[in-house]
C-alpha cells in the first residue's frame, strides 16, 4: 500500500523532496505537491512580461549556481531535457569565467584562478597595512575555531566582528564588509559571521567557474522537472495555498487551503517560505516567528532592454560595482543566452543588494522608490561608473524594463509579500531541523539548519535531500566539510572548548601549526573512507 506524501511548496526544497522519493528503488509514494503560484519554481522561478505582443523573459532576480552546489547539480544531471533525453538541464549551465569589477578608475577581473590575486591587490593597495593585518587575524580565526564556537559568532554581523569601532578605510570596508551582499546574496549590514566564514571557506582556486542558465529559469530547468515528475506519478496542485496547518500534540491532521479545502496526508514536507509559515494560525513551531522577522530581507532585481547589443569582450562575464550606492551586480542575459526577442536586442538583469544607502540620482534608497525611480537611478549609477568607460552602455537605448511584479509600491515604499530571507545576526540558533516536534512534519527549505549555511538553491537541494532520507535512508546527501589545511587548529579548539585558544593572536598559532600539515594526506584519506560508508 503507497504511503501518501503532501509536499506544501514547490519550489527547490519541495522538489528535491519528491524528486528524490520516486527515484528510490521501489518507490511507494503517492506524493502530491501544492504550489501557490501558477508555476513551480518557488524564488528562483521565472516569468514573462507582454510588450508590444512579444513575451520579455523576467524573474525575481538572477541567480547563480556556485562551484560548491554538489547537490544541486547532481539533480540537475538527473533530468532529461524533454526535447532531446540525452541531454540533461546540467547541460543548460554556462560557465561564467570572469567577474568584471568596475570600481572608480579601473575595470579588473575577478575568477577562481591565481591572476585573481595579483589583480585584488590592486583594489587593496591603498589600505594601510594594520587594517590589512587585523582584517587577516580575524578571518583566520573565524578558519582555526571549532563549528560549536564559529557558530557562537551567530550573535554579532559580519561587519561589527570586522570593524567594531567604524574604523576601516573606504576600501576595506568596500572590499571586506560590502562586498558581501552582493557576494552572499545576503544584507552585507546585517548577515551573521558564520554564513561569511563558511562561505569564504568555500573558495578554492582551480575550482570550477560558477555558472547561469543559458535561458529563463523555467523555460530551461523547472519545465523539465515538473515533466519528469509528472511522469513518475507526481501530482502538482498550482494556484493552491496553504493557509493554515492544524494539528494535535504530536501529528498534523491537515493543511487548509484557502478556498477551505483540507488536505490530509500520512506525511506533510514543509517547504513553504518562513513568513508563510509564522503566518499560519494554529501552527506553532518554536522561534519561527522571530526567526521570520530576523531574516527578512528586500533585494530587488531589474531587467533592462536595450534596443542594441552592448558588445563584451568575453560574453560569459558577470559585473559589479561596488561604489553603487545599491551595490550592483548585473548578468548580461542577452550575450549569455544568445537571444533577441523582436526589436529587443539585449537584456541585463540587474540585481540591488543595499536596501539602505540612497541612490545618487534620486537620494533615496530603493525601498523607499516607485518602480520608474528605480530604473532611473540605476542606469545613473551604471552610467557614472567606470563601465561607461569601458563599456558603449551610451550609445543603447532602454525601450523597456521590468520589476518582479510582487514587488509593490504603496505610495512610501516598496514591498513584497516573498520577501529574500537572509542569514542575518541571531537567526542560526532559530533555523530548524528538518525534524520537527511533529512526527509526520519535516522542514524542507533552505533555511533549515544545513551544511551550506546560507538561503541558497544548494541550500535547498540540501536540505530536501536531507528530509526526504528521514523517510528513505538510501537518499544521499554530499555534505561539506571545512577545508582540511585548517583541521588540526580546529581539533585543538574542540578539545579546550573553555580557553579560546586563538582569540588573541591566530596568527602566530597559525604559523606554530604548520608542521602538522604533513598529517593532512592521513586526514584526507579518512574523509574518503567515510564518505565511502
């Protein structure tokens, strides 16, 4: 007999759920999967805006897939293109080779290759040298400490561990604090210390570029999906939102739909957003509602059509300009996928990660801006930054644009009902397992507790691996591990959880430490053997 699985929420979480459930040997699931929008996807869903009769590609905001999504990716290889089955949506990834940024007097690249030294040296060279050595000292602590006291460090911002008394240089701050918005995806303001270390550990030289879709997201990976599933028997219900959960001490009994409708299930996956879920009235699971106002976060994509193809010289390049007021990053989409559409001849999709500085033009932050001031501003920042200079963006014209439309302006500001969540001060010991308190609700989200520890699609596909094995234990999760070199610093501060041994001077203990490395190949090897088991 099937056992019936009601997933709430179609987006990553929810469908790294079922997905993961059909593709297990003797799946036995009658999975339903309910979707309050008219398609899957979740935030990383796209669009399409009619303009003069043509449809125009939009989306929440452009998305990355990073060189650590290891789960992500194994799912993406995992489905076929309905068109041509011997391909798989993995192959609808385009490497970005080089990031282009344009700060004040120069244009520099920035990749995962050994030039990206040499070339931040030169976004570094007029900070004074002590700044340059504190800075160090304390990323390398954040890299020698335990995860029990990395995780500690939940309770202060990236930027009041790195600069508590406001007292690092324009450029460091630009380089070290700011940059992490846009880096992260995340409220550089705000966002915790131990999703920027994890982060920062994570990069590796000679690691694979990240990537983008080579088209809208739907159109090139969530299409695909929704078949796929649809063919091993999973049911989607779209235009169905969950209102209310109800429960008993120890079960939910079912999900209230808003037309009154209740669904029961013999298992209930929760992969609905963390505002949704505070919002339901019976349901109560502990510290979502703090954790809901924690994290909440406004970052705003925007589109813009050109009436010319602004020529690159590597079309597979992705920009930021770290002195824009709104910290803008941009995707040439229309040189990366190698499409017009009637007379629109190129698109960038433009993502604004500073909800708080005001803007140049109209000199007030982008929350605070109708959708009109918004596409003003920042084509004026993009105008007055060094890429005009390197780039013709004066000689297109913008016969378009487009703001994800749930984002409204109400006459003071703007504001969204799917607001970004952010790994902000104080939200880690809130996030929740995927195991909750009921015995047939899991949480299937990216910000669940997960080993990527940032709201991310790797977060998701994670975290949905994770609560599909509550039920199938032969579901395989890559987990990650904190780089090797720093293994036997990170030993010892487990072992003397009480003295903090590198508080004062991580440095010199660094140095002190690195006879131990010739022990790294011993560690490495029993990596491999457990995650062989």
């Amino acid at each position: 007999m099937s056992k019936k699985i009601v997933i709430l929420g179609g987006g990553v979480g929810g469908l790294t759920v079922a997905h993961e459930l059909v593709h297990c040997d003797g799946s036995r699931y009658d999975i339903h999967i309910y979707e309050r929008n008219d398609t899957i996807g979740g935030m990383a869903r796209s669009g399409y805006k009619d303009w003069n009769g043509v449809k125009l590609p939009t989306e929440y905001c452009w998305r990355i897939y990073g060189p650590n999504y290891n789960n992500l990716r194994e799912i993406l290889k995992q489905i076929p293109l309905q068109n041509n089955p011997d391909k798989t949506v993995h192959d609808h990834l385009i490497n970005i080779r080089d990031y282009l940024i344009a700060d004040q007097d120069i244009v520099f690249k920035m990749n995962n290759g050994p030039k990206t030294l040499f070339d931040m040296r030169r976004a570094f060279k007029n900070i004074p040298l002590h700044q340059k050595w504190s800075v160090l000292n304390k990323i390398l602590y954040c890299f020698m400490i335990s995860n029990n006291r990395l995780n500690t460090l939940d309770n202060k911002t990236w930027k009041e561990y790195i600069d508590p008394n406001n007292s690092l240089c324009h450029d460091m701050k630009k380089y070290i604090i700011d940059i992490m918005g846009p880096y992260l995806g995340a409220e550089a303001a705000a966002v915790n210390v131990p999703s920027v270390a994890k982060t920062l550990e994570s990069f590796k030289l000679f690691s694979r570029p990240i990537s983008v879709m080579c088209g809208p997201t739907n159109e090139m990976w969530f299409d695909h999906w929704k078949s796929l599933l649809e063919a091993k028997g999973v049911i989607f219900h779209l235009n169905s939102k969950v209102v209310d959960i109800h429960s008993d001490a120890d079960n939910v009994k079912c999900a209230l739909l808003s037309d009154g409708t209740k669904i029961t299930s013999d298992v209930f996956f929760c992969c609905m957003p963390v505002e949704s879920v505070a919002s339901m009235p019976s349901l109560k699971i502990s510290g979502i509602n703090e954790l809901a106002k924690r994290a909440r976060q406004l970052m705003v994509g925007i589109q813009l059509y050109f009436d010319k193809k602004i020529i690159l010289a590597n079309k597979y390049t992705a920009m930021y300009i770290p002195n824009s007021p709104w910290q803008l990053v941009i995707e040439p989409q229309g040189s990366i996928w190698d499409k017009s559409y009637a007379d629109i001849a190129d698109i960038w999709s433009i993502g604004l990660c500073d909800p708080i500085r005001p803007g140049l033009l109209i000199n007030k932050p982008f929350v605070e801006c109708t959708h009109e001031e918004i596409r003003k501003e920042v084509w004026h920042q993009i105008e007055t930054s060094e890429l005009s200079r390197h780039l013709p963006i004066k000689e297109v014209q913008i016969l378009g644009y487009n703001i994800w439309d749930t984002y409204v302006f109400n006459g003071q500001k703007l504001d969204t009902h799917e607001p970004k969540f952010s790994t902000n001060k104080g939200t880690f010991k809130l996030r929740p397992d995927n195991q909750t308190k009921f015995k047939n609700l899991h949480f299937a989200t990216a910000y669940t507790k997960t080993d990527t520890d940032m709201f991310e699609m790797e977060s998701a596909a994670e975290s949905g691996r994770r609560a599909a094995r509550i039920l199938e234990k032969s579901v395989r999760v890559v987990e990650i591990d904190r780089p090797l070199s720093f293994t036997f610093y990170r030993l010892l501060d487990s072992l003397l959880p009480k003295i903090n041994v590198y508080k004062k001077f991580p440095f010199i203990f660094f140095c002190l430490g690195l006879p131990l490395l010739v022990l790294l190949p011993l560690v490495y090897l029993q990596r491999l053997v457990r995650r062989s088991l």
